[in-house]
C-alpha cells in the first residue's frame, strides 16, 4: 500500500521542527502582544508553511492547567491528538506527533488513536510518551503523581508495552499486569507501516532507561554544550549496549533578523523587559520539585532561558549566526531540534528564506524538492 515517508526515520540530514505552537504563547513566557496566538487557523497556516519548506515534524506539549502569571502562560491549549489528526489532513510530507500522559490515557485507546492518525497521514504519525511530572495536572485530573521516578516510568512500561503489543501482534490477548488489567483486547487497524516513531523526554536515570529502551529519539535540554556531548556520547553508547540506535533530539527558541544588533534588541524586549516573571517562576518551581529534565546547578541561565523559550537553546542573531549555532548542536551530537518563535507565522518564513539555505550549502539539510 501506498506510504508517505515518515521524515523523523530518515537519517540523511538534521531533523528540524516546531514545538509548542498548540499552546498560547508557544514557548515564549512573555506579555508582548504579538505573542502566539494557537488558534486552529494559526495551525493550519503554520503546518501548510512548513510542509511547503521540507521541515521534519511538528512536535505538541500536551497540557492541562495554565502556570499562572499575569499571561497565565499555557492556559488555552489545543488537544495533541485531535490537533494532530487535523494537521495530517491538512498536509503531505511533514510528520506530526501527538504527546499523551500515561495516566492520563488508557493504552488501548491510545494504540487505536495513534494507528488512526497514522492512516489519516499514510505513516506519518509519530508518539511522544509522557510519563508525568506536573502535580498540579494529576491534582487536576483527581490523580496523584508518584514521588519516586521508578513508580511513573514502571507504569509508564506497562503502558507502552501494551500499546507495542496491540500495534504489533494480531488477534485478542488478555493481560494481567501490575497496573492494567485487560480481557480479550485487539487494536485493528494497525499503524500504516509498523511501529511510529517513539519521542520521550527524560532527564531521571529511570527515565533515560526507559528511553532508550523504548524510544527512536531522547528529548532532552542543550543548556550547556559540553555538558550536553558528554551526555549524548554516554546515552548512544548505552542503547547500542541494548542493541539499539537512540537518535537525541533538543529544542530551541529562535530570534532571526537582519542585524545582530535587532535580534539582540528584540530579545531583551520580549524575553527580559516584558517577560511574565510570575509564570517563569511558576514554571521553574514545577520543573525543580518534580523533573529532572533541567540541570539543578544552572538555575540563573534556566531561568533567563525559561523566559525567552521554556529552557530550549537559544538561536538568536543574524541569519548567519542562527545558521552557525544550529550547525554547534550538530557537532555537539544533536540529531535535531524544535524551532519555537514569539510569533510562529510572522517569523518562520524569514528563518525559511535565510536560514534553511545556509543549512543546505554547509550539508545539514538536503534541498527542498517539492512533491
């Protein structure tokens, strides 16, 4: 049958994508008034601008409760699987992927959703797994979030291989398990064409082994470069001791403009001036008492960082510049990274025109070719 190619599975370039553009304000934690508005029409434009210009993926946080602040940073935010099927019909190339809790979603319904998505973009459909670490959101949901990692990702286990087997294996099976208890359950239709790509963020020792035990890519923070080869270099060596080819993926905020002196301006504007404080702080609060994606010792930069682009790496400076700091994450062992803007529509199209050029010519990226 006929399939689309699934962008995240091929291995002859550097993987970009967006990140966050169903969520208000995307990824910048900041009260300006051209910040990302998330509607659907936004979307729309954003995936049809995307796919035209041969980015990878598309990559959602699912959320549930704002995080406060005069902006109450997060509070709208469009659903990942329904957003997910919606910008699959809408495009032709572009993998897009749905993030899904754990315990937020029961596996059989999730195996059946993604496999759906998968048919709606013929094999162009990918998973991010989330194994939870926002208290507030299990508050909400009248859950409890476990304390200890070992806990989140034991479930988190049981749950993904239930939904491996029903992808995978044919005819009804009951499972007895520590968490779930199942009689008589299938999954048809399978996905598309095997197995979607598999995402997960993880910055525990519990969460790293579940990653690369499961996972096509480990998400993970490039807050300090050389702190970030080391680990890449040690998580690659660790999956190949499994027998497994784990990809590394990061996410970075970008500020692209003709002169160094107007990227600079903008982003002390946004990021500095008029960032939402009280949300930041909301935010790193979360993250510090219940994650370990960020590292602990580098609080100040984090919290600057959180501002201008939820913690990602910043690529801010001319065209040039944001070109040469994309191809400092290849070197430092990156397969990827999300691309998040103040303003997604208005500011993607100069990256394209500027930018992905640039990646061409030094062999990062191939040259769009049209379908």
């Amino acid at each position: 049958m006929a399939r689309a190619i699934n962008r995240l599975l091929l291995n002859d370039h550097f993987k970009l994508g967006t990140f966050s553009a169903n969520c208000s304000s995307g990824m910048a934690v900041t009260k300006v008034p051209e910040r990302w508005d998330n509607s659907w029409e936004n979307n729309r434009k954003l995936v049809e601008m995307c796919d035209a210009a041969g980015l990878d993926f598309m990559l959602p946080i699912a959320r549930w409760i704002g995080y406060g602040g005069e902006t109450n940073f997060h509070f709208n935010v469009l659903e990942t699987m329904t957003w997910a099927a919606g910008l699959l019909a809408l495009s032709k190339r572009i993998s897009v992927i749905a993030t899904l809790h754990t315990a937020f979603n029961h596996p059989v319904v999730a195996a059946k959703q993604i496999a759906t998505i998968d048919h709606i973009g013929k094999g162009r459909a990918g998973l991010n797994i989330v194994a939870g670490w926002n208290e507030p959101e299990y508050k909400a949901m009248g859950l409890s979030l476990p304390d200890d990692h070992e806990t989140r990702y034991g479930y988190g286990q049981e749950w993904y291989d239930i939904v491996h087997k029903l992808w995978s294996e044919a005819g009804a099976f009951d499972w007895d398990g520590r968490y779930f208890h199942l009689k008589g359950v299938h999954s048809d239709p399978k996905p598309w064409a095997g197995i979607p790509p598999i995402i997960n963020a993880a910055g525990s020792e519990q969460g790293r082994a579940f990653a690369i035990r499961n996972a096509n890519f480990l998400f993970t923070p490039a807050i300090d470069l050389d702190r970030s080869k080391k680990e890449i270099a040690e998580l690659k060596d660790m999956a190949q001791q499994k027998g497994r080819d784990v990809d590394v993926l990061t996410f970075s905020y970008v500020v692209c403009r003709p002169t160094e002196k107007d990227a600079q301006d903008y982003h002390e504007y946004y990021a500095k001036t008029h960032a939402d404080w009280a949300a930041v702080d909301n935010l790193i609060r979360l993250q510090f008492a219940h994650a370990q994606s960020f590292p602990h010792d580098l609080l100040k930069l984090i919290r600057d960082r959180m501002a201008a682009g939820h913690g990602g790496y910043p690529l801010v400076g001319t065209p040039e510049q944001v070109a040469d700091k994309i191809c400092m994450l290849h070197e430092t062992g990156f397969g990827g990274t999300t691309l998040a803007f103040v303003n997604y529509t208005e500011e993607f199209p100069y990256f394209r025109d500027t930018v992905l050029p640039i990646l061409e010519e030094r062999g990062l990226r191939l040259p769009n070719v049209s379908p």
